[in-house]
C-alpha cells in the first residue's frame, strides 16, 4: 500500500505534460511504483544570473545538498510489515541526456551570510527574512569537484527513511530522474520502474 504521495529537454524544449508516480502492483511481499517523466524545462534563474532552474511539472520536491545542484524529486511512504526487511530494486530505467553545457543553480546554504557583508552590502538584509535565500559562497559550486560528478553508485531511487505513521511501519522512497554530470551535462531519467520489496512474515 502506498501511504501518500509528494510530488516532487533540450534546452529550447518546454515540458507541458506533467510527471506522474503510478502504483502499478501490491503484493505480499512487493509494491512496484512507476515514475514517468515526459520532459523538463529550462530557464535563466533570477536569483543566480548565469546558472538554470529545472521545471518538471509534477515534481514539487528538491534534490541536492546545499551548494549542489538543485533538482526536481519526487517521494513516497510506502506501507511495510512492522520490522521486516525492505530492500529497492530497479526494474526498468530509461535515460536520456537533454541538455550540455549548463551550469545549474545551486540548492541554497541554511545560514545567513555574515554580519560583515551585511555592513559592506546593506541591501541583502532585505533576505534575512528567509535565510534559505541567501547564497554563499555560490562561485565556487562549479568547480569541476563541486558539481554532481558521475558515479558508479548514482541510484535514481532509493530508501531514505523508516518509521511509523500512526500504527502503521512505512518506508520513504525518493526518486531523483534528474542526474547533473561535472562536465555540465543533464541526464533524464525518464521512466523508472522500481520495486520495494520486503518479508512478510517479519512481524
């Protein structure tokens, strides 16, 4: 069972059809999920000149560490037999590059920026307000270190929580269908299938 959803181109291209995360099989020892994302879109962000925000319709979640890349995400609580084993596996995932040559914009830092260029720069008490907004450090986000490389472990989906709804034991599921490359590629996961599996008979 499925406890609830949160919904989360080429560079020329505007995504018009919305992504959608779709239960397509329960089982006593299994739930398949199915996300398909049609495209993405591309835009000049306001807040950072010289870097793009992502737009998947659909997907009203974040990805990405403060300083790294931020994506679109999607997640899910997922029903599980109290104490049983769960594990993620993909059944299905295809990508696609959509973009080269992008220097995306950052997930914010959740600290203000110092006292001392508040002084030097008086107009950014204006985002004390809301210290999400206030970018630090952001120049160096782009080093080839910085950027969300390739790796061997990148999973698109995966298990990041457990807990209890009430009575009920769940799972959270987070599915990224967005990989950011250090060379300053955008790769898109377009269609994930995936598996959470677990025992049963753990009670």
């Amino acid at each position: 069972m499925v406890l609830g959803l949160a919904a989360g181109t080429r560079r020329d291209v505007r995504a018009t059809a919305q992504a959608s995360l779709t239960l397509l099989e329960t089982r006593d020892d299994a739930v398949v999920l199915e996300l398909d994302v049609p495209g993405v879109t591309l835009s000049p962000s306001h807040r950072l000149p010289g870097t793009q925000t992502v737009y998947v319709p659909g997907l009203d979640g974040v990805a990405g560490e403060p300083g790294q890349p931020r994506l679109p995400a999607t997640s899910t609580l997922v029903a599980i037999p109290p104490g049983a084993d769960v594990s993620l596996q993909i059944l299905e995932d295809r990508s696609q590059q959509v973009a080269t040559g992008i220097h995306l914009e950052p997930m914010p830092f959740e600290e203000p920026e110092s006292a001392r260029h508040f002084l030097e720069q008086p107009e950014a008490l204006d985002r004390l307000a809301n210290p999400l907004d206030a970018y630090v450090g952001t120049h160096k986000v782009y080093a080839p270190a910085a950027a969300r490389p390739t790796r061997a472990d990148f999973r698109p989906a995966r298990l990041v929580e457990r807990g209890y709804l009430r009575d009920q034991a769940f799972v959270r599921v987070v599915l990224e269908p967005l990989e950011y490359r250090e060379d300053g590629s955008l790769y898109l996961h377009r269609r994930l299938r995936i598996a959470i599996r677990f025992d049963p008979a753990v009670s």
